[in-house]
C-alpha cells in the first residue's frame, strides 16, 4: 500500500512538472525559430462562406408535333439558352435537332403549330433561391525595405548603417497583426505590432540570409519569406573622426520577392545573384533618362537601308552610295551620317521604359540591337530572323516555353483560351508553330505600306517582347546550371558571367551552353566566363564568344572604377575569388560612349549576323 501511494505521489508530481514546463515554454522551444502554434494546433483556414442569391430559368424542350416533353433545361441567366446549355442537359442529337429547327411559320400548307417539324423551346417556371458558396480570403504578407539610407541605384550606398525596415499587412478588416518574427543569418528578432526595424551587420561580398514572418490574431501566420542582403563596409572607419577624402559608407543590395524597391535587374532575382558591389558595368547599366543611351554609330547596313528606301540621297556617291551587297558603301554611309544618329536613337525612351518595367538593362537591350540588326527592323529572310533583336524560331520557342507569364497573355490572342491553359509543352507540333510564327511576325515591323517600309510603332512594341525574351533566356540559364551543379546560378557564379552566359544562350542555343557547362563542372572548375568558353564546341558555339564580346565591348568608356584609395574597411576579410563571390571596385556611374566602335566591325558584310 506505501509503494502504491508513493508511485502515485511520483506520478502527479511528474503531471505538474510538465503543465508548468509547457506554460513556461520550458518545453518545444528550438534555438532561431518560434513555432507559432504550439502542442501541433493547427492553424485556421483563410475561408469564408457566403450567401448568395440566385435565380433558375426552367426550360422544357417540346416538340411542335403534340408538345411532347424531350427534356429539362435549367439555367441561370436571362434569356435563352445557349447551345452548350441545351447539349449538356439533352445531349448531342436533341441540340442538333433543337438548332436546326425552322421557326413555325403559318402558310398554305402549315396552318396549325402542330404541323411544323422539330423542337422549340418553353420557359417553364422562374425560381429565386440562395446558396452558400465558400470563398478563400486574402492571407497576409510581410514586405521589407531599407531604413536610415536613402539608396539610389547602381551604387546602393548609404553614409550611415543601415537598418531592415519590415512591414507586415493584414487584408482582413476585423483583424489585425499581433508580430513580425524572424532570423538573419543565426540571429532571431522579434517584434510587438505590424512593423519592425532591425540593424543589419555587416556581411561581406556574398551577403547574410534574412528569414521572416508574421503572426496574425486571425490566428495563423504568414508564409515565411526568405531575402539574400548584402551590406558591404567600405572606406576609412578606422578614424572617422579625422578629415578623409574616403568617406565610409555602405553598399547595400536586396535579392527578394518582399523587397519594396526597384529591382535594377529582374534577372538578378532569377539567379540569386547579386550584382557587383556598387552597381553593374557599364553595358549591364539602366541610365534614369533616355540621353544617356545616346549612340552616334557608323552603321553601314542601316545606311544601306535608309538608301534603298529612299530616305537618302546618295546619287552623288560611287553606285548610289551602296556595294553590290546593298550595305551602304563608305561614301553612302557619310551621306546618311545624320540620319543614322537620328535613327538608332528614336527608340532610346521606350529601350528605357522597358528596362524600368521588367529590370532587363536598357544599355544591354541597346547593344543587343546594334549587334543585331543595327536597329532595322525589319525581316531578315537570309537569316530567317525578325525585329530589332533579330528573333529567330528557336529564340519564340525559348520565350513561349520559359516565360510562363508572357505565354499566358500571349497564346490567347492565337489560339482557343481552352487550348492555352495545357502550356506551351504540352501543345501539339502544329500549335507550337503556329505559336512560334505568330511571335516572329509580331515582332517585326515590316510594313510594305508603312514610310520607309517600317511601322515604327510596332518596332517599340517589339521591345518589350523582346526584354521578356532575355528573362526566358535567364530562367534556362539558371535551370542548366541547377541540373548541372544543384546549386543555384547566383551560387556557381558570378552575376556578369551569368548575363555572357545568357548571350550564348540567345545567340548559340541551350545545348552549346549546356555541354560547356557540364564540361566545365566535371572538370572541377569554376563556372566562370573564361573556364566555360574554352569548353564551348568549335564551330557555330565558338561563334557566341565573338557576340558575346561585341556586345559588352564598349570602346571609348572607362568602365566606372572608384579611386584607388577606396579599398574594404580594414574590419574586414578580404574575400576570395570563388564562385558565388564577386570582387570588384564599386564603380561611379558615367555618361554612354558616343564614339563609333560597337559592335565591331560595323559592316555586315564582313560581321554576318549570326
């Protein structure tokens, strides 16, 4: 009997301790993360349930013959049924018979209704009634921002250390937000309410991962978002007090779907690679204003054009100003001289809005024109290629097949919505082409009746299709190199070998980079711009390193450098030179070249488009 009571005493004693640890959060607690339902409750659905009012129309399908009742209709609208309406409740025949019946028109012949043939159509009865529909609410979210630095793209820098700024939103009126939670890097924070500031160290090249949620009183949380951040220290911080022409600052860069501000570079988000300290080079730049793209290129086959179009006179010139080829020979190109300049800079402003919109750079979109098309237009039918950027077959298949958002609003206006919603890899062969001719055509401004045989309106829509191109090619860009290394680009490699490699991939195709990738990778190296080319196939892939540099060649501009009294903040390491880290002196923004130079040479005749 003592033994039963003592074991007893134990047992209640235990049942005690462990009401207390579990109220105390003695219990279910993990270093870095709040589990925001304890003992495994589980969080409320965002659903709700409405009444809502409805009418059916009842419709009886009878024949003309005797009224015999074939079968019941009902709808919910005014009006008649429609054809699909009757096949569903009658079948196929019955709506045959019921659409190809005459109306029953009296004459000689007929002279009552029941000698007219078919069907025909009786409202039978109008019944109002509710129903309870289940509808999902919005959930909440949490955006982030920089605080105490006023960031201004490229450079991103701040002159006093910045802080993470996150604000949490709750779409629900009668509810509210009780905190923001989360981690950065080992580190957790956590705040009262529906915003939260927080400092943020310093992190080196390759930055700190910043994980985030809220709580809600509806009484679940949001998803947990995750940010890449990167706050690099740079100047004199050893002796601030003392008069220096270094000046300390930061160098701050946000790679996240939350993140409030302008993205200079969609891309940059699809890598998870951040761009160089300081902003991009020169040709990976997004100027504010259209001047800045500003080019005065000698371009001897747009010279041509303007010739054969009549839009210069070049009579006075050796064969009228062309070579046999009908490229403009040399003394027809400085006959067009002003012309050129006017042409190859009209589509500055809307090369500038797009990069705003989609956060493709404006100064690549410029020198992809120049190398492409020299900003004619038109339809190349030698190189079976189209518009500005020169769109090929293989280039619509990249855009329809990895650009998911533009195949949706695209496929539409081709063929049935129906038929649009299996995606484009699931399309039959003829469906794809179809697709894939309609994108060509839609991107070249050929216009036989149009003044100079160019509809300029359609060539600045082009532009936009155009930059979407570029993303699709970035989505594959990092998708080969996931299968290749199961890391991500931004990971494996550097953010301006990322774009070069994006070149390749528009200009030579997916599977040239592929295998130099895979080579690459199984040869324990590196996937940088100099590592990859050598792996490149001889021949047609060999040819993308020539395009490649034609397009970030860019003679006459310094590409942007800082003083060489800038170097890191002694306080820390300098980085190594790995995949995954980019080194660089954090760049001052300078004015677009106007000298003749890119893409060298100028005359297609010896620079066949590739």
């Amino acid at each position: 009997m003592l033994k039963q009571t003592f074991k007893h005493i134990i047992k209640l004693a235990c049942t005690i301790t462990l009401i207390a640890s579990v109220l105390t959060g003695g219990f279910f607690t993990s270093k870095g993360q709040v589990n925001a339902y304890d003992l495994g409750s589980k969080a409320p659905d965002r659903k709700a349930v409405l009444r809502v009012s409805f009418t059916t129309h009842e419709w009886w399908l009878l024949t003309w013959q005797n009224s015999q009742l074939i079968c019941k209709i009902y709808v919910e609208h005014e009006g008649w049924p429609q054809p699909e309406e009757v096949k569903y409740f009658c079948g196929d025949q019955i709506a045959k018979d019921w659409m190809a019946t005459s109306p029953c028109l009296f004459s000689e012949e007929i002279t009552t209704a029941q000698q007219c043939p078919g069907l025909y159509l009786h409202l039978a009865s109008v019944t109002p009634g509710e129903r309870e529909i289940e509808v999902d609410l919005l959930p909440p979210q949490v955006l982030i921002d920089i605080a105490d630095c006023d960031l201004q793209p490229p450079q991103n820098s701040c002159q006093t250390l910045p802080r993470l700024h996150l604000i949490a939103e709750e779409p629900l009126p009668n509810e509210h937000i009780i905190s923001v939670q989360g981690n950065i890097g080992e580190d957790f924070f956590s705040c009262m309410g529906s915003e939260c500031t927080v400092p943020l160290p310093a992190t080196g090249i390759n930055g700190v991962q910043v994980r985030f949620w809220a709580d809600s009183s509806f009484g679940d949380s949001t998803e947990t978002y995750t940010a890449q951040i990167r706050v690099v220290p740079w100047g004199d911080f050893v002796a601030p007090d003392v008069a220096s022409e270094d000046n300390p600052r930061w160098y701050v860069d946000v790679l996240s779907s939350q993140y409030l501000r302008k993205v200079e570079s969609s891309c940059s988000q699809i890598w998870s690679a951040f761009p160089p300290v300081g902003g991009p080079p020169t040709w990976l730049s997004s100027p504010d204003h259209p001047d800045a793209l500003i080019s005065n290129q000698p371009f001897y086959y747009l010279a041509g054009s303007l010739i054969r179009q009549g839009s210069v006179d070049a009579s006075d010139c050796p064969g009228g100003g062309l070579q046999p080829s009908g490229i403009a020979n040399q003394c027809g190109l400085e006959t067009a001289r002003l012309m050129i300049n006017e042409w190859q800079n009209q589509f500055n402003s809307e090369i500038v809005r797009v990069a705003k919109e989609t956060g493709v750079p404006a100064q690549l979109m410029k020198n992809i024109f120049s190398r492409e098309s020299q900003f004619w237009p038109g339809y190349s039918a030698t190189y079976k290629e189209a518009g500005l950027g020169h769109m090929s077959d293989l280039g619509a298949d990249t855009v329809l097949l990895w650009n998911p958002s533009f195949f949706t609003q695209f496929c539409p206006l081709v063929l049935d919505t129906t038929v649009c919603q299996r995606g484009f890899g699931n399309l039959g062969i003829s469906e794809q082409e179809m697709l894939r001719g309609a994108l060509v055509q839609n991107v070249s401004a050929a216009c036989p009746d149009c003044p100079l045989g160019i509809d300029l309106r359609q060539a600045n829509f082009s532009i936009s299709i155009f930059a979407r191109s570029l993303l699709a090619n970035c989505e594959q860009v990092g998708q080969i190199i996931y299968n290749t290394t199961r890391r991500q680009a931004g990971e494996a490699s550097f953010y301006e070998d990322l774009w070069k490699f994006t070149l390749v991939n528009y200009n030579a195709g997916p599977g040239c980079l592929s295998d130099a990738i895979e080579r690459t990778n199984a040869s324990r190296r590196p996937l940088i711009w100099e590592n990859v080319i050598q792996n490149l196939e001889p021949g047609a892939c060999q040819m993308g390193i020539k395009y490649v540099d034609d397009i970030s060649f860019m003679p006459g501009v310094t590409q942007a450098s800082t003083t060489e009294s800038q170097q890191p903040s002694s306080n820390q390491p300098t980085p190594i030179p790995t995949p995954g880290t980019q080194i660089t002196t954090p760049p001052q923004p300078t004015p677009t070249p106007t000298d003749p130079g890119y893409p060298p040479p100028s005359d297609p005749g010896t620079n066949p488009y590739p």
